[in-house]
C-alpha cells in the first residue's frame, strides 16, 4: 500500500498521522515545503521518501513536480488532514484516476455556500445566509438576513477572520475588519449551545462518532481575550438531549456524499430543542481534540484513521470511559511569560485526573491569542463523571493565571 500523504510534519499533529499510516503498513510518501534537513526527528522513520516542493499551496505546481516524482511507480492513495490541502489531494486523486472524494465533493467540505446549500436541499434545518464579494453585497444580505448575524470566509477554519454583529454600528467595524477576505458568507447567528460531532468514516458511515461541547462557543471565546477556552467531550453522547444533532450529522455526511475518513462538524442546540447545521470539514479537528478523543475511549486515532483510509477497516474498541476536558489558558499582559500562579493548586486538587499540562513556561513569549486557540498552552483534565470534569476543568480556567511583561 503505497500512500502520498500531503504535509506530513506541519500541522506538527500530522506527525501523527503519518506514523498512523506507516503502523498499518503503509508505505508513506510525503510532500511538504519544509525542508527535507528541517523535518523533525520523529517523522523521519516513519517516511519511505519525502518530496519537498517550493509552496504546498501552490496546487498546479504541486501536481506536476508530484507527477514527476512518481513517475513509474504505482500509488494507492493520496490523503491530506490538513483543511488547505483536501482539495488539492483530490485534485491529484483525479489527476491520477485513484479512489476518494472528488474535488466537487470536496468543494461541499471547503465552500461555506455550497456546503451550506446541499445541506439545505437534503431538507436539513441551516442557517439563512448568502455568498459575499464586496462591501456592498455584504451590506445588501445584512438587511436581507437581519441583526444579529456572523460574517465568515467561504473557505476558511476554525474561527479565523469570523465575526459577530449585533448591533448596526457593529457592521461597518466589521466590513473593515474583513476586507482582505476575498469572499465571505453572511449568515444568521444562531442562539444556542455549540457542540461538535466528529467522526471517521467507512463508505459514509460512521465508525467512530465523537461530541464535545464548547464553552463558550468558538466566536465568544474569539472575542473575548480573559477568556480561557473549554472543550468537554460528553462520554453519554447518546443521551436523548444530543440526539437530534447527531442524527442531523449523520444526515449531513449523506448529503455531501461523504466517503471515507475524519470529519469534524459543529451544530448548534437551542433554547427550544432544536439542532442547526454550523458547518463540516472532511478532516479531523485540530486544537488537540483528537488527543481528547483518544483519552476519551483510550483508543489511538490517528491509527485507526490511517487504517480506514488504506485498508477501509478500523479495528479498536471505543466503549467511551471518560468526559475529557481541554483548557486553553491566555497569560495576562504582554510580553514574555513572567510567572503562573495557582497551577500547584490545580494539579493537587485534579490529581489522578489529569493527562496534560502542557502551560508556556516563564521566559516564553506570549502568543497572539486571536490567531491560535492554543494560545500560551492548555492542560487536559479527565473525569468518568460529566459534573466533576466539568468542574475541574472550570477549576482550571478561572483559579490558574499566566502573567507576562
């Protein structure tokens, strides 16, 4: 089983992919624009070769110096975990005539609209929204769609270059604020608690299913910077409050003709009951919470992925045993890591449940929270009682304090 895998060392969580795939039996292609001296140390034994091109993202090039790499020598599978780089992994797929996700599928993962209206065609309940290229489109379907609303890229992730507007005075800060996004998609706000539903794939159907709750939802804790970003995973993710929204993402995966493989989608809940398609990526969740995934049923995901994706099987067992809780945490100030207080407290207090604690250190400059969830470090807390890892990992986000200067 010969497999391109695209970017295999950045992301540095797709070291783990990679060593996912060569554990199956793979033999790993790699192609990357970091350097071959500059891969890290623990990708290397887990490559059979490696290509390094000039831009990952430039696609046309990628193709080409790829084709003539491979030239001769049969692969299986051409796979990317990375959200900039499924299109181009399906690209090659046609390129080559292999198995996978066709680029007009995949455009159903990475166009916000298209997603949006193929979600919507299968009678699924959406937000209201409209593609936009301009500040007078986006002023046209703010009037149409209505306060509050969320102006967000067409293909963007995560929470990147997304925001809320609530109030008329709020739009033109954000019409200014959004201005390098060449186009965006302008959508109903939707009040309500977010959740995730994660899964891996074989034939579309779900192997693995995952919930996780965010607290507070992704766009809050983008705009509030004191606040410490928490994601539980629920262990009872079959208790009837959550299973309207699975059933809605199982509905989902159907109407964009997922295949095989992660994918990672957010719903929302509200006050009346009701789920809301958010949006989907046909590849895993990045911020750590395939790690939380993995602590969640102490299984090894990034294993069992590679093992569908080549061999269309996935083998652990995945009773969920825990509610695992992240805790990303924002150092106070500016500057360099001065000094943390209260994590001793925390860790005595956690004890045995606690899996990570992974806090920048003094000396550390302090990271731009607005652009990485990771911000200055995060700890991971565990619990087979939802209350009691919820409350250790609010413990964590309002005792333990970082502080720079």
């Amino acid at each position: 089983m010969r497999v391109v895998f695209l970017s295999p060392a950045f992301p540095p969580e797709m070291i783990q992919y990679t060593r996912g795939l060569a554990e199956v039996g793979a033999e790993v292609y790699g192609i990357g624009d970091t350097p071959r001296a500059a891969l890290p140390a623990e990708v290397k034994p887990y490559l059979h070769d490696y290509l390094q091109v000039p831009g990952i993202m430039n696609e046309d090039d990628v193709i080409e110096r790829a084709s003539n790499w491979l030239r001769g020598k049969s692969v299986d599978r051409v796979l990317a975990n990375w959200e900039v780089l499924v299109t181009l992994a399906a690209r090659m797929r046609e390129r080559w005539g292999m198995p996978g996700m066709s680029t007009d599928t995949v455009n159903g993962f990475r166009d916000k609209e298209i997603m949006k209206e193929r979600v919507r065609k299968a009678g699924l309940r959406v937000p209201r929204s409209r593609r936009v290229k301009s500040e007078k489109e986006l002023r046209e379907a703010a009037e149409l769609i209505g306060l509050p609303l969320v102006v967000k890229p067409i293909a963007g992730a995560g929470s990147a270059d997304t925001y809320a507007v609530r109030a008329p005075g709020e739009l033109e800060a954000v019409i200014k604020a959004t201005r390098n996004v060449p186009e965006a998609s302008v959508e109903e706000y939707i009040e309500g608690e977010e959740f995730t539903y994660d899964t891996v794939c074989i034939g579309g159907k779900p192997a693995f299913e995952n919930v996780a709750a965010y607290l507070p939802k992704p766009l809050e804790a983008r705009s509030l910077e004191w606040v410490s970003p928490v994601i539980i995973t629920v262990r009872d993710m079959y208790q009837p409050r959550l299973a309207k929204g699975i059933e809605l993402g199982r509905k989902v995966l159907t109407a964009l003709g997922m295949t095989d493989g992660f994918t990672h989608m957010e719903w929302f809940l509200t006050p009346r009951g009701e789920a809301v398609f958010g949006e989907i990526g046909c590849r895993p969740a990045g911020a750590h919470l395939v790690d939380q995934m993995n602590y969640t049923c102490d299984i090894d995901l990034f294993r069992e992925w590679a093992r569908v994706a080549c061999w269309r099987s996935f083998e652990a067992h995945s009773a969920r045993k825990y509610n695992v809780g992240i805790i990303f945490k924002r150092a106070l100030g500016q500057g360099r890591i001065t000094r943390i207080e209260g994590l001793h407290n925390w860790l005595y207090e956690a004890g045995q449940w606690v899996v990570e604690e992974k806090l920048s250190r003094p000396g550390t400059p302090r990271r731009n929270w607005k652009q990485t969830l990771l911000s200055d470090g995060h700890l991971v807390v565990r619990h087979p009682d939802w209350d009691e890892a919820y409350r250790l990992s609010f413990s964590a986000a309002n005792n333990i304090r970082l502080f720079a200067e």
